[in-house]
C-alpha cells in the first residue's frame, strides 16, 4: 500500500507498518519506522487505529512551536475514525474475594432482590448490630442504614 505523507487521508496502523517494514528507501517510511517501530519503542502504534502520516520541516516546526522539537515524520489519530474509549471499566470483587467481618452477611442472601449496589452494580454486604443495620458496598461509597 503506497501512504501518501501530509495528505488528508488516514490510515490503518498495521498499513503503515506494512509500509514502513516493506519500503527501504523511502526517507519518510524509514522515519516512521525508527520513530515509532523499532525494538527500543515501548508503546507502539496500535494496528487497528487510523493514523495520519505528517511531516513537518525544520522552519515550520520553529514558525509554529518556536523550536525545532517537533520537525520530522510523525503520526496523529485520526479522532474522527478512531475516537478514544472514554469509560474505563473497573472490575468489581468477587465474593469469593470478600471476607466477611463479624455480623455481616451478602445482602442477596438475606434479601435476593437487593444484591448490587445502585450507584456501581457492586457487591453489598449488611452489617447487622443492636438495632441497626449498615448496607454497604465493597467496591464504592455507597452505604445505606437502617434503624430497626
């Protein structure tokens, strides 16, 4: 696949990869290549993100940044195809995971309507003691009481 550098089109990271790893003589791909693909990289671009493919000179790097930090080959999401996940699931315990402290019991097996919590979906475990009981979530700050 031939990638065209500053042009208005994006493209899939595993294209660009297959691009830079096949062309050697090309200035840009070898640039990509060493930049974003080589072993001393961490993170590298993922194969399933659209990318653009820029390249910014030495005097438009300093005309717009006022130094020289950002001339050369470099790819940019393209926002509007790959967007950013903004929810980040958090993995709620188990109950197996839970240990229960002295009078405390899963609030499902006292009452089998009532076993998440509202506010994350959470485990609730009820605090029973002298006229007063505590549901409480494991996972978040959800607790509720109930005076007996």
């Amino acid at each position: 696949m031939n990638i065209e550098v500053n042009s208005e089109r994006s493209y899939l990271g595993k294209d660009i990869k297959a691009w830079c790893m096949a062309d050697t003589e090309d200035a840009n791909a070898l640039e990509i290549k060493r930049k974003y693909y080589s072993d001393e990289v961490e993170f590298k671009p993922s194969d399933m993100v659209y990318y653009f493919v820029d390249y910014v000179s030495t005097a438009e790097s300093y005309k717009e940044c006022g130094s020289l930090n950002m001339w050369g080959c470099h790819l940019h999401r393209d926002l509007e195809k790959s967007p950013r996940k903004i929810m980040i699931r958090k993995k709620h315990k188990r109950k197996n995971e839970i240990k229960l402290g002295k009078n405390e019991e899963f609030t499902e097996d006292v009452h089998p309507n009532n076993g998440k919590c509202p506010k994350c979906g959470g485990i609730l475990v009820t605090n029973f003691g002298a006229g007063i009981s505590c549901t409480f979530c494991v996972d978040c700050d959800y607790n509720d009481y109930d005076y007996d």
